[in-house]
C-alpha cells in the first residue's frame, strides 16, 4: 500500500487511512495493520485475528501521550505481502497540524552587536509554541541558532554579532506537531549600530523602524489589514438524501470502548460551565434549590459512524443538569429482530465522560435500539427515550458522517448564531460545515463550527440542521436543533465596549437573570479565552468583564459572552479592524508614523512625526530630557493640522544636545507620544553626518565633484577614468596626476555633461598606480583618487580580461603542411586571460605534436600529423579570474581536414606470429593527394628492398611485403611510413618467428617443472 497517512488523532484513537497497491494480483486483497513504539522496530500486529477490506482503519487501546509509527500489509490467498512506508511518529492526542512558514523577514540595526529581526507570523497556526531565529554570515552557508527557547511575538533581538560583518537570517514556527518548513531568507544586514527610527533613507537605507539598543521610539497605534467576515443569508435549497461513510475500525479484544470528539472543546465549555442546549423556553428560569438533583435524560440519540460488528453514538447533553457536574454516562442496548424488542444490556460498565461512545462486539446487519441515562453526584438519573432502530452494517461510501452537539444561542428577532461539532467520521477528504421543507444558510461550504444565521423573521419558530460536505459528497444530517422562535427577549442585554480614564479598553455585559449556579463564560470566535494570555477577565455578582491587555490586531474576531444554568442567555460582539480603530480613536492619537530624524542639505537636523488625524484644536509639547523646549533661536517647530506632521528643526548639533526627545500630543480627550532616543555612538554617528553634510555644502559652493573618480571598459577593451565636475568656469584649472606625477591637463573643458575622462589603451600592469584629479580656481579647491593597485588593480584587470574574452571571434579551422591550426582573435592578449585548451571533454596535454600558443592577437592550437583520432569537439576556454569563456569547433565532419593527407587505410595486422622457413606475405592500401611516398622502418632503422625481403609499391595505392623463408633474424617491429606535404602516418606490426622444435622442448621442460612442484 502506499500515501498511508494518520488523517484523525485523538486522545482515545487514531485513524489511519491508504491507497491500495498498483499490483494488486487476480483476486480481491486485504489488510493488516502494524504499530510500534516510536524509537523501536518492536513491530505489533493490531488486527490479528481478521484483516480489514477498506483502507482505512482506527485503533484503539492507544496509550494517551505515547508517541507511536503505523505501517500495513496487503493480504491475499497467495501470502502477506511487503509492509507500506511507516508514518510519521504521531502522539496520541488531539492532532495537529504542523505550522506553516513565517512570511518576510526583516532584519534592521539595533546596535553594534545585535540586529532585531521581525517577520510575518505563520498563518492559520493552532497551539503555536513559538519561533526559532537564526543567523548565517553572508556567503558562509552555515545557520547558528540565535535562541535556545521558542519566543513569541514576530520580532526577536539577535545579540553576539560581530561588528561590520554582513548577516542573513531566517525563521521557522513551532507546534506541539513539529517545526515548519524554513521561511526565506533575510537580505543581508551589515552590524553597526541604528541611527534612529526612519532616518531619512538617504542617509541610512537600511535603518529599521523595531525599537532596540541605544535608538528607541514609543507611543501610537498602528494600523492592521481588515478581518473580513461572511454574510449569511437564508437561501432556498433542496434536502440532500443522507449518507453514511465507510470503513470500519477492527479491535483486538471484543470490548467497548470509549470514544472522544475528533477535534477540540471549541465550542461549549466545560461541564461546569456548560450551558443547557436545545429549545427556547417562554417561562422565566426557575430558581435551583441548594440540593443536587440528578440530571435530566440526555436525548437525541444519534448513531456517527457504524461498522461491521460496531457503532460509534452520539447524544446531546441533559437540559438540567441536576446543579451539580454530569460525571458521565451509562449506555444500553438491545436488538431489535422482526420489529420485536428483546432484552436491554449494559453497553458499558464504568461511565463514560465523553457524549459519545463506541460499542464493540455487535452482530452483523442487525437491528438496535439504545438509551443513555446521565449521572452526577446526587446519582443516575432518568434514561432517555428509546433511540430509534440504528443498522449495524459498515458504512461503505466515502462523504462524512453526521455533525452533532448542534445548539443555538444569542437568539433575537432577526438573527441567532449555530455551534456545532465536527463528525466523528470525515470521510476521505476534510469536510466541510454546509446548513441545510430546508432552506440553506450558506451558499458555500463553511470551515468555521458556527454560523450567525441573519434574516430570520420575528415570532416564526425553527428549527435547524447541519450536514458535512467533502469531495465525495454531502453526508447525514445531524440531529436537529429547535424549534426556536425568533424573538429578542424583553430585557435582553448586549456586550457593550468601554473606555475608563487611563485608556483601558474592555467589554462588558450584564444578566439579570442569572441563578445561583450561573456563570459567565467568554470565547473569541466561539472557542473559550481562558487561557489567553492577551486578555483578563472579572466577574462580580450578574457583571462580568473582559480587558484587552493592548487592543492589537491579533484581536480581532467576534467575542461572545454566554451565561450557563439559563435559558441560553448570551450576546456577542464584533471587533473587525473599523471597530479596533474607532476603539483606539476614543483613548490615543494614532500614530501615521514615528518620531524620526532626517540631515537636511546643509547640515541641518529635522525631527519629524505624523499622526493619522489632527483636529484644529490638537496641541503638541516638545520634552528634551524629561524638559519642555519651546520655539526660539535653537529650535524651529511647526505643526500641519491637515496633513498631521509635526516638525522640529536644529541648525547644528552641538555634545549638550544628546538624549531623549518626545512629541506629546493633547487632542481632545485623545493622547498620543512618540519618543526618539540619541545618545552615544548613535548620537555621534548622528552629529558626525551632520557635520559631513555641512562640510559638503560648502564643497559644492565651489568647483566640486559631483561623481569621484571611476573606471570602465570600453567595448574596444581599453579603461576609461571618469568623473563628473560641476560648478566650474573658464578659469578652472582640471590636472591628472599618476603616482603625483602631472600626465594631462585639461585646458578646453570640451566635455559633455560634466564628465571629465582619461582613456588607458591596452592597459596592462605598468598602468597600475594612484590615480588623481583635481579641480582648482578662486573660488576653491576639490580633488578625487583612485587607487588601481593590489586588489582594486585585480578587480580592473578582471573585468579588462572579461571584456577581452567577450572580444574573442569565432575558432576557425586552417591546414597547414604540419597539420592543423585552430584559431581565434581578440582586441589585445595580456598574461593575465589564461587559455585552457580541451578535447572531447579532456584537457588537451601538449607534446610536441599538439602545441597552444598566441602570436599577436591570434590565440591557436596547432595539431600536427593529425589522425582520425584527432577528429571531435575542441572547446577553447578564456578565464577572466571569475569566469571561463568558452569557443567551440567540431572536427567530426571536417573530412577535408584529413581526406588529402597521407595515411595507412588497412590491410597491415599488429603481431604476425609465423613458422621458421615459411613465406611471409602483407599486402595494405594507402592514401593521399598529391600521392604520397612510402618508406620503411625496422626497429626504428631505414629497411631497404632486397632479394630476402621484397618491398614494391604499385600504382600509389597499394604496398607489398614479402619475406620468402622467414628466419629467426627477421623477428622484430616494421613500420610503414607514407607521407606528402599534407602530413604523415605510420603504420606498425610486429613480426614473431618460432621454431617448432624449440616449441616442444619447452613444452617438455614446463611441464616437467609442474610436476616437481606439485610433488
């Protein structure tokens, strides 16, 4: 089997689920499925006794917090097959989701060891833990951890840095399901320590606006992207008919078995605050006695999921709960055979906490009813009314099983809102909510467990219904909810927000007909806040209050407050980012953007902020060290109502002006500061760019340089000095100087645009040195160097080489009466572009029959005596100290190349082994144009025709060899040499003459040697 995958984990089981094998044989397979702990191979059988025919199955009997691996067999008549892949470790619990990716990290300068690194939070998170940071020195490629613990939040300070090294960085989220998928990288940060927040991008681009070190700035409210919320509306929609899902879960033992809701509480909360679900009652709650009475029977019995030998039921809590926490449940059951009831069993022996429970060891395709009763601790209360008849037979198609737990709420005239628990079985696929005489609610498919239904009609009862939907379809409606009348109570209150005098923000609701057992309890979109570390509640008497800790973007959503004990009292509230902002207008002046520091032209200090909305009435004090300052010679400000920026300007800088400088702004009964933190090397760094900028505007009074002193290269690869001159006249005197030696001066000014250039040709190493100009008249001074030596002269020469190598033609192909010239020209060779020479994908070794050279602009290779060998790819490679440049010529169909050179074309063997006395006859052709002439060689040495060894050649194309009586003597190597003036090749063989005698003996003797030796 394979994409075997965990799809449900929870506390008391987890569902597995797989495709079959490609190759499944000529017969129907089945399954065993496997478990171990994590950390060993201790592999279990869990269904050993029958395999499963679906490929999905649940266990149970897991061990709640133990981490386990799944793995499964196919099964047939022919044998077991090979286990699938393991899964994953998976912890018995709740599952999870692993987080997805941060969004973009933003490194920014804090100080000069650390950097405060920011991200975009991983998005639809459940139980996030926190994040890990780290750090990588650029181009190094190796990550350090910059916290030890997950840290919360989307901003963290990385300390330990080192100063002037540039850093990248990147982010990853954890869960109790593991660590996400890295996010991006960062861009890369040089460490130095932070101007101030939005200095002026001219000055420090990359400044962040994250408080941190010596640089901090404080006060107003930040905007978000809105929270978008769905519209329902009541809509006609034709019934589905109901379905039920597939797959059975098999056991080890025959015994029931407790199961519990496939997701989290979300929706109601626990016992002892629950509130009573199902219909809404006219009369007024009565008052509880201080004695515990037993709970009232649980109805709405319901079966969630069936299979082969047994069910899955569901049920809806008790209306009354008797005062006191429902401490579980007892289930029975009986068959059902022709329509006549038999006798009642217990399902269970121990309660069950949980309103739902599967019932094992059922017989196949029979007929059931069931009852539940409740129990507390004054005892066990009424059973239920007798279900309906519920099949035992396993579910075969694929879409979910019914939603359960449906309850209303927060019922008023033309609206009430739907809570809702996911089914116990969801199919193949994650479903979906879809709310179905029925009428949809929706005309798409929800993800969310709740629905504000709108556009009811005051005084006309419903009643409810809601039915999942994946891929495979839409599946069994759940139990109703209702009838409800549509209808807001006389004395139905509302959550209300409040704002007290030290701005804190909260929300508020009050009941008036609370009992003595009622409690209030507060969720955030319909899962509980209890835990939330954001949020604070109180509640004294029929009041309760819920305060934001800081009212920020992660709060928004619908907050509901619900009274238990009632008749379904409750009211809910809605803060999307509109609401957040119209909260925040009524406590703070938002913030547009914080307090900043910018370097005017001449020198000059602006302090700037801009609020989002000033009225004409907005006032604003500027502190300086916990002292007011006010308008005169020192400081200019100003404020534009309508813009909402408010300004602060310094002509100079001066030591006494380090420290703290704050706007606080009065606007009505809203405040708002921004503060903005200059001391130490940050105030230094500050003043010196003030001074820098003072020193350069009286520079520019003057001849000046409006771009220093650069190089390039030309596309004829020659090196051009350039600058560009500004502010001159007639009488400005331009000088070129080289190692403070005069080399040009410009007396025309016959530039263009200002750009004043010296051209270099075929620079080369004696062109290295320093390199200056200078500008000079009455009105004052400016010079700009350039240094070309050690690096600097490095980096030039490589991009001189960069373009010689791009100069280079195409290789062409020459023959010469040697052999063959391959060849390319550039502009100019200097040493420093270092040719490589290959063949067929090998470095070419030059000997002296393949040589490389350059002559003038020409960079060759020359090939003599070439052979068909020679024949293939040739590349020839420019390296420039960064990168190769490649030309490429194929020599494969360049007959030519070879076609009128002298050569062998066969006919010659490479050994010949003959018999003394015997004739010795070679025959072999040969080639080339104009004919070629032959000779020969025997062990290296002119062998001459004679009447022992006759030697013709006829017709230029054929060559005889003829030994009449070979000899002992004419044992040796005899090469063919043919040769005209396109070149020459020999052709070698080797002749071995024997004596049949000498052969015998030797035979004789070896033989006798083995037989010593083995003896």
């Amino acid at each position: 089997p394979y994409y075997l995958s965990v799809t449900e984990a929870t506390r008391s089981y987890v569902v597995l689920s797989w495709k079959p094998p490609g190759q499944r044989g000529h017969e129907g397979i089945m399954y065993f499925v496997e478990k171990c702990d994590a950390g060993t191979e201790n592999w279990q059988r869990v269904n050993t006794e029958l395999p499963v025919k679906s490929p999905r199955f649940a266990l149970f009997d897991l061990a709640e917090g133990k981490s386990y691996r799944f793995r499964v067999r196919c099964s047939n008549s022919a044998g077991i097959g090979e286990p699938s892949e393991a899964t994953e470790v998976t912890v018995v619990g709740d599952k999870l989701d692993i987080p997805k990716a941060p969004g973009k990290i933003i490194p920014s300068r804090n100080t000069d060891t650390s950097v405060v690194v920011s991200w975009e939070e991983s998005k639809d998170v459940t139980e996030l833990v926190g994040y890990y940071i780290e750090s990588s020195v650029l181009g190094s490629g190796k990550w350090e951890p910059c916290n030890n613990n997950p840290v919360k939040g989307s901003r963290f300070t990385c300390h330990g840095l080192v100063t002037g090294q540039s850093y990248i960085f990147r982010v990853r989220a954890v869960n109790a399901a593991g660590l996400s998928e890295y996010s991006q990288d960062s861009e890369a940060i040089e460490v130095k320590a932070a101007i101030g927040k939005a200095v002026s991008p001219d000055l420090w681009p990359q400044l962040s606006d994250v408080p941190g070190g010596l640089t901090d700035s404080r006060g107003g409210m930040h905007g978000a992207p809105p929270a978008t919320f769905q519209k329902d509306a009541l809509l006609t929609s034709k019934p589905n008919k109901p379905s039920v899902p597939s797959s059975p879960p098999s056991l080890d033992h025959p015994e029931v078995s407790k199961v519990s809701e496939t997701v989290q509480e979300e929706l109601t909360p626990s016992p002892q605050k629950a509130a009573p679900q199902g219909q809404s009652k006219s009369d007024p709650p009565k008052k509880k006695k201080d004695l515990v009475a037993a709970p009232s029977p649980p109805y709405d019995i319901t079966c969630l999921e069936s299979f082969r030998d047994s069910m899955v039921l569901g049920w809806k809590q008790p209306d009354k709960t008797g005062g006191a926490e429902i401490s579980g449940y007892y289930v029975n059951y009986r068959e059902v055979v022709g329509g006549v009831p038999g006798k009642w069993k217990e399902a269970n022996i121990k309660a069950v906490s949980e309103a739902a429970y599967k019932i094992s060891d059922l017989k196949e395709n029979m007929v059931y009813q069931f009852q539940v009763a409740a129990m507390n601790i004054a005892g066990l209360g009424a059973p239920s009314a007798v279900s309906e008849c519920f099949k035992c037979e396993e579910w075969t198609i694929a879409v979910p099983g019914p939603p359960h737990s449906l309850k209303y709420s927060e019922v008023r005239k033309n609206s009430l809102v739907l809570q809702w628990k996911p089914p116990v079985y969801s199919g193949r696929t994650p479903a979906n909510a879809k709310d179905d005489q029925w009428r949809g609610l929706n005309e798409a498919a929800i993800k969310n467990k709740y629905l504000k239904v709108q556009g009811l009609k005051e005084g006309v009862s419903y009643v409810f219904r809601v039915r999942a939907i994946n891929q495979a379809g839409v599946g069994k409606p759940s139990d109703l909810a209702g009838p409800v009348v549509a209808e807001t109570r006389p004395g139905t209150k509302e959550v209300v927000v409040n704002v007290d005098d030290d701005g804190v923000i909260s929300l508020n609701f009050e009941c008036d007909q609370m009992t003595p057992k009622s409690e209030f309890t507060w969720s955030k979109d319909y899962v509980s806040t209890e835990d939330s570390p954001r949020l604070e509640v109180e509640s004294k008497g029929n009041k309760t209050k819920m305060t934001f800790k800081d009212l920020g973007t992660d709060d928004l959503g619908i907050y509901s407050c619900d009274v238990t004990d009632t008749d379904g009292i409750a009211s809910s509230y809605l803060i999307d980012e509109e609401g957040k902002f119209k909260i925040s207008l009524l406590t703070t002046v938002p913030a547009k953007s914080e307090l900043a520091v910018e370097i005017l032209e001449k020198g000059q200090v602006r302090f700037w902020m801009q609020a989002e909305k000033l009225s004409g009435n907005a006032k604003v004090n500027y502190i300086f060290n916990e002292k007011e300052i006010f308008e005169g010679p020192k400081y200019k400000m100003h404020i534009d109502r309508n813009t909402g920026i408010i300004e602060m300007f310094m002509e100079k800088l001066q030591d006494e002006d380090e420290g703290t400088y704050t706007f606080q702004i009065q606007d009505g009964k809203a405040t708002g500061h921004s503060t903005l933190v200059l001391i130490g090397d940050v105030y230094k760094k500050l003043q010196k760019e003030a001074e820098f900028q003072r020193q350069e505007w009286i520079r520019k009074q003057g001849p000046h340089f409006a771009e220093y002193l650069s190089w390039e290269v030309t596309g004829e690869c020659n090196v051009l000095l350039k600058c560009k001159v500004a502010n001159i006249k007639k009488e400005t005197h331009i000088v070129w100087y080289k190692d403070e030696r005069e080399i040009s001066v410009d007396e025309k000014h016959d530039f263009k645009d200002g750009i004043c250039t010296l051209l270099i040709t075929e620079f080369s190493k004696k062109d290295a040195g320093f390199y200056e100009v200078i500008l000079k008249d009455d009105r004052g001074k400016d010079k700009s160097r350039l240094k070309l030596v050690d690096e600097a002269f490095k980096e030039l020469m490589t991009e001189v080489c960069r373009k010689i190598a791009l100069s280079a033609t195409d290789l062409k192909i020459q023959s010469t009466a040697e052999g063959i010239r391959l060849y390319s020209f550039v502009t100019y060779y200097v040493d420093d572009l270092k040719v490589n020479w290959s063949h067929n994908g090998t470095g070419i070794k030059y000997t002296d029959r393949v040589k490389s050279g350059v002559t003038g602009e020409q960079i060759w290779l020359q090939i003599n005596e070439p052979t068909p060998n020679d024949k293939g790819k040739y590349v020839m490679e420019l390296f420039d100290g960064k990168t190769g440049h490649q030309k490429t010529v194929d020599l494969s169909g360049q007959d030519a190349c070879f076609a009128d050179r002298a050569r062998v074309l066969g006919g010659l063997p490479d050994v010949v082994t003959i018999q003394e006395g015997k004739a010795l006859n070679l025959t072999c052709n040969v080639w080339g144009d104009p004919t070629p002439e032959v000779s020969w060689l025997k062990n290296e040495k002119p062998l001459v025709s004679s009447d022992h060894c006759s030697l013709k050649y006829e017709s230029g194309k054929i060559v005889y060899f003829a030994i009449m009586g070979v000899s002992t003597a004419d044992s040796g190597k005899y090469g063919l040499v043919v040769k005209n003036k396109f070149g020459s090749e020999i052709s070698d063989f080797t002749v071995s003459v024997f004596i049949p005698e000498e052969e015998a003996r030797k035979a004789v003797s070896e033989s006798q040697k083995g037989n010593k030796k083995s003896k």
